[in-house]
C-alpha cells in the first residue's frame, strides 16, 4: 500500500480528480465506494481491471521464498510448454512489482477455484496438491462456463482456447506435475499458481496481468457470483446506480463489508424476491466490486466493544475534492498500517490537536453498531452519516472541567467539596484521557448496570448512549436514571464490594452535569418532570487557592453555607414556582434525605464504631414514596438522639446534630405529605443515592487546614 506521500506523487491532482466520484457522500455506499476506490489506488493502480484485484489476499506471500509457482507456456503456434531456458515451470519469488502483473483475484470459497487465472494454494500445501493446482491452469480454470463465454466473443479468446487444447494433452499434464515436484524438492510450500504465455514468435513471456482476455475472463466471473447470490439464476438488471447516479447494469445483493445489504437481511428488503433484488438495492456491477474492496479500510476503523462491532468511518462532508482524499487517505492509512489501538475518532483529534490539518466542520463519521444474531444474519442500530468529532472531543473536555474546576467536586474551604474525587477512578480524577473511554464506551461501562457481553443483545442501553454520543443524539434521562440506579442497587447488595458505593454515584453525576452541557444537548427527557435535571448546572469554577488564602467561613456553619449553594446550583435541586407538583422540592427531599442518612451513617462508624449504619439499614432500594416519611422520621430521630448523648457528653454545640439539613428535610418531607409525591422510583432514588454520597464526604477538609498543634492558624481562628 502506499504511504500518503507515495500516494501524493503516485496521483497529482489532475490524475486522482479523474478518479474520484462527482457525487457527494450521501450514503454508507458513498462512504464505502469512496474507501473502495483509495483503497485500489493505492494498492493495484487505476485501470479497467484494478478494483477487481485482491492483493491483500496473498499479502502474506510478498517477498518471501518459493511463494510463486509459474507454469510457461507458448501459445504463438501449436500450444506448447515453454522449452526455453527458464523451463515449463518456474519456481519464484513473489514480489511486490508482480502484484499487478500477476493479476490476482481471489474466491473465497472452500472448493471454488479463483476467479483470475492465478490461484492461492492453501497453507503449507505438499508438492502433489500444487502439482494439481498448476494443472488446473490449464484444465479447470480454461474451461470454465463464464471463462469459456468470455473466450467465444473476445479478439483474443483464442489465448483461453489454446490453453484448454494443452491441458487436455494427458503427457502434458504429466509433464507439469513431474516439474512441480521436481522444482519444490520434495518440500511443501504456501504460494500463488499462476502461468505465463508467449502469443507471438518472437515476444515475450506476459503475465495474466497484461493479458487482457485473462483479465475480462476474471471479471466476468467475479461478476458472476454477485448476480447469482442466495441461489438466484440472475438478480440484474438495468436501472440507476445508487453511487454513480449513472443508468448501469446493476446487481442487488452484492457483497458488503459489514454484511449491511444481504438477502436475509428483512428489514432491509421486506417480501425480496431475489431474482429482483437489484430492482430494492441497484449497485452497477463495477461500483459493487469497488465497495467490496473497502473491507481493509472499514475493518481498520472499527472496534469491538459489549458484544458490538461499533464501525466509525471518517470522511469529509460534501463532494470529494483533492485535498479532502489526500487527507481521507492519511487517515485511512495511518489507522490500517499503525498499530496504536486508539480509535478513528481518536486518531483524529490527535492530528487535528498535534497538526491542525483537518477542519472539524467538514470531517463526518458513519456511526453504526452491528450484533451477529446467526449465520448471515446482522442486528445494525443506532445508524448515522452525521458522527461528528465535536461531541465525544467536548463531552471528554466538559466532564474534566466538572470534576477537576468546579466547586462540585473541588474546596476552598476548610470543609469538604460536595463530592469526592479519586485519582485511582477514572471518571473522578485529573488529567484523564476521556476521550478514549468515550469512544470505546468504557465511559458508560463504568456507570451503567452491568452486562455480560458474551450474551449482548442488540438493545443494550449503553450501546445505544455510546452510538448517541459519537452522532450527538440526546439520550433520554429516564434511561440514565434507570441504569444508575440498576447499578448501584447491584453494588451496595453485592458481596464484592464492601460500603456504600459513593465514588460510582459522585461519577455517574459528574456523567450526567457533562451530558446535561447546553452546547452538547446530549440529554432529553421523557417526561417533564426531568426537565430540569437535563439543564446545565452552575456550578462555579474553582481554582486552587494557596494555603493561605484558604476561605474560612465568617458566621454559620460552613456546612451549611455548601449544601446552599450545592442546592442553587444544581438546577434538579432548585424550587420552581411554575411547577405545581412542585417535583423539584420532592427530588431535594430525597437528596436532603439521603445527605442526613449519610452524614450520620458515617458518625455511627467512626464515632459510634457500629458495623451497621444507617447507610446500610435504608439501602438505596428501600427508598420508595410510600417509606420516606418514615425513613425521614426515623432518620431525625437518630439525630436528635446522638445530639442529646453528644451534649451529656459535654461536648456543646448550638442546636442540632447536622442541623442545616433537619431544618430543610422538616420542610420537604416532614410537613408536606410524600404520599402525594409524583417523583418516579428511580428519580427519588438516584438523587437518594447522591444525598447518601454528599453526607458521608460531609465533613472538614483534612487537606486543607492544620491540626491544632500549629498555633499559626489558631490564632487567625
């Protein structure tokens, strides 16, 4: 294949505007015919005959010993083996100048012969097999119904006709055998069998490649089987191709790199009658073996991920220009030949960081997911031409700016932010590389329910967000919702994990703040009622202050004065007077319920020393509109009942135990009546869980002050 420079000086701008399509990228057939093309180019030349070439097939042969196995023969007279120097048979290297001159087309078939004249012998084939194979050049392939068509109205047809007359000579074929064996020694060997023809007294040896009858006879077979595919007689006909937009002999069912358009495939040709397949899909038969040649190219731009087979195929918006195959080359290129395992996706950004060569405006990617249901078979969702690096490239930059400078989940107080960070958590830590974790999916894995991906089903929730992302399709809340909740049930009942589960609800939040982005829109809602948790929050941006610049609190409680402001700017918290159900107060009646729960769920461990708290006896399923005024009452009770022992103790302190959230959950809960709460179950329980995560990382920021043996700051208390 040829490096982006080769393939620059190989085709100047006159030479692969001729070569390129009129029409714009309209269609995953567009994308691939253009893939197809470059992909030819590059490897087997322009040309008639060039995208009917397979050199990836016998890639593995180039350049190494005894890989091409030749049978000679003259032809100028009476036909006749060759009895010059060389011999009848030569045994060679096949090297990367004879890729084109050796012509080779491949069938993939277990007993088929290939559709070119030279045939690939399977791995490490004894001598006797390749002497049948070199026979067959003469015997099978000559004699072919489509070859033989071909021979009966082509000038020189005659070529075909002559080596069929040798290889009906029994001692000829003997002859061929005895040289085979004689030339590989006994050895077996992987290689390519092909043959070279002299057509004139006083020429020279050609290759199948300069033949031109060899080459139409290829064609022609090739062509073959895409018309009788699925047992059809003949699925052509003469319509518009799809590509080209030109009238064409067009075929229906054609092979495809991704196993897109086949004849099992109903949804694509509901009630298909094969014979007329080209009438519901019309390809032109040689766009159809152009698109086939993509499969190097697409398979390069895909990743496996859940069970899925996710393809992401860059190309540029509009018609193709020069400049744009140039740089859809370098792309392709690099991503088929550098094994760095970063995604298309990636490779882009990185290039447009490092390089500035591509305008992001312009670069698209087909995005699609593709399950094996069965033998032929294909479940493909979540399709789209409109894949754009802006979303996963900002979502990946918008979770980092949440989690790493906002006062969410960052302090410069002496008491703790909302919620914890964790260097060892990727979704919690700085600095991160999110990107891949976006465009892989790992970026949902780490927060939905868990799966087991050798039994993934075409409707995987997290398959469908990742497809969403990657096109910038908003994704329902309700689904996140569901599968935050799934997964925190699963790990706060799971013997595997041993408390409750706070760093996956601080992530699964900072998830949902990044997606909620006003320039993403990568949320929508059901309901109405999750309007509001689909808005941006506010929260301030933070900068790490210096030690002593650290803001102390000046009257109040600083506890007080962050559950606030936490509250004012997470607009799912914020009281809506135009709301009459008023679902934003009871959604911070269960974060306020949950924020009690875990601050004195974690007095009761640290201080109390109890193995059991009250994170663990109201678990997140427990949390219902039917139990939380209860669980509320119980839970103040609790309270009340450690502030009186705390104050018996000697120690003093004004009013209650957590008293800023009390006074609240009296408000929310206690006086209004949440059997009357329309709040969804995992709605209410979700924002549970976050109370649950803010109340246990409720507490004074160690990192932040000093103890109280340095009398420096003591004194400026």
């Amino acid at each position: 294949m040829l490096s982006p420079e080769a393939f620059r000086d190989t085709y100047p701008p006159e030479k692969l505007r001729a070569e390129l399509p009129e029409t714009p990228i309209g269609s995953l057939r567009d994308v691939q015919f253009l893939y197809g093309k470059l992909y030819t180019l590059a490897t087997t030349g322009g040309g008639e005959y060039a995208s009917y070439l397979t050199p990836d097939a016998a890639d593995g042969l180039v350049d190494t010993d005894d890989s091409l196995l030749v049978v000679r023969v003259d032809v100028s007279s009476e036909p006749a083996l060759a009895d010059d120097a060389v011999g009848p048979v030569q045994l060679t290297r096949y090297t990367a100048d004879l890729v084109q001159p050796v012509g080779h087309c491949k069938y993939a078939a277990a007993r088929g012969i290939d559709h070119s004249i030279t045939h690939q012998a399977g791995q490490n084939s004894d001598p006797e097999k390749l002497a049948r194979y070199a026979k067959e050049r003469l015997t099978k392939w000559p004699t072919d119904d489509v070859v033989s068509d071909v021979a009966e109205t082509h000038p020189e047809g005659w070529i075909i006709d002559r080596l069929a007359e040798l290889g009906a000579e029994e001692q000829t074929l003997e002859r061929i055998e005895a040289e085979v064996i004689d030339e590989l020694g006994g050895e077996s060997a992987t290689a390519l069998l092909t043959v070279q023809v002299k057509t004139e007294r006083d020429g020279e040896y050609r290759w199948p490649g300069e033949i031109d009858v060899f080459l139409e006879a290829m064609r022609q077979r090739k062509l073959s089987k895409l018309v009788t595919k699925n047992k059809a007689n003949d699925s052509s006909g003469e319509a518009t191709d799809l590509v080209t937009e030109t009238p064409a002999r067009t075929v229906g069912t054609a092979e495809d790199p991704q196993n897109y358009y086949l004849g099992k495939q109903l949804e694509k040709f509901p009630g298909l009658d094969i014979e007329h397949a080209w009438r519901s899909h019309p390809i032109s038969e040689d766009a159809a073996v152009t698109v086939m040649n993509a499969e190097t190219f697409v398979e390069a731009c895909t990743y496996r991920t859940f069970g899925a087979k996710v393809y992401c195929l860059p190309y540029f918006f509009g018609r193709s220009t020069v400049e744009k195959a140039y740089k859809l080359y370098n792309m392709l290129y690099r991503v088929t030949t550098e094994d760095d395992e970063q995604t298309p996706i990636e490779d882009a950004y990185k290039r447009e960081r490092d390089e500035n060569g591509y305008e992001e405006n312009t670069l698209r990617f087909y995005v699609a997911a593709v399950m094996p249901h069965q033998m032929s078979r294909y479940d493909v969702f979540g399709e789209t031409l409109n894949g754009r690096l802006h979303y996963p490239k900002e979502l990946a930059i918008e979770h980092g700016r949440i989690v790493e400078h906002t006062s969410a989940f960052n302090t410069d107080t002496e008491w703790s932010p909302p919620l914890p960070t964790n260097e060892k958590w990727n979704l919690l830590s700085e600095n991160r590389d999110r990107l891949n974790a976006i465009t892989t999916g790992w970026y949902f894995h780490q927060t939905f329910a868990e799966r087991d991906d050798a039994e993934a089903e075409a409707d995987d929730p997290r398959i469908e967000v990742l497809i969403n992302v990657l096109s910038g399709e908003p994704t329902a809340v309700e689904l996140l919702l569901e599968e935050y909740v799934e997964r925190i049930i699963t790990e706060q009942t799971s013997d595997e994990f041993d408390g409750f589960p706070s760093l996956l609800v601080a992530s699964q939040f900072a998830q949902l703040c990044a997606m909620a982005d006003d320039e993403l829109e990568l949320l929508t809602m059901n309901d109405p009622q999750k309007r509001s948790i689909t808005d941006e929050p506010t929260y301030e941006e933070y900068t790490m202050s210096a030690p002593e610049e650290i803001l102390i609190a000046d009257g109040g409680h600083p506890a007080a004065a962050k559950l606030e402001s936490f509250i004012e700017q997470t607009p799912a918290l914020v009281s809506d007077p135009d709301d009459e159900e008023r679902v934003n107060d009871q959604r911070r009646g269960a974060f306020l319920l949950g924020a009690l729960v875990g601050d004195i769920g974690s007095y009761q461990e640290y201080s109390e020393n109890r193995s059991t708290t009250l994170v663990d006896q109201y678990p997140v399923k427990s949390i219902s509109r039917s139990r939380i005024k209860k669980v509320t009452q119980e839970t103040i009770a609790k309270t009340l009942t450690y502030t009186r022992a705390e104050k018996k103790a000697g120690k003093s302190y004004p009013g209650t135990k957590a008293e800023h959230i009390v006074e609240r959950l009296r408000e929310t809960i206690l006086n209004p009546d949440p059997g009357e709460w329309t709040l969804d179950t995992d709605d209410l329980r979700f924002y549970y869980a976050l109370g649950v995560t803010y109340g246990i990382n409720d507490h004074p920021d160690w990192d932040q002050i000093e103890t109280d043996d340095e009398p420096e700051l003591e004194e400026e208390h």
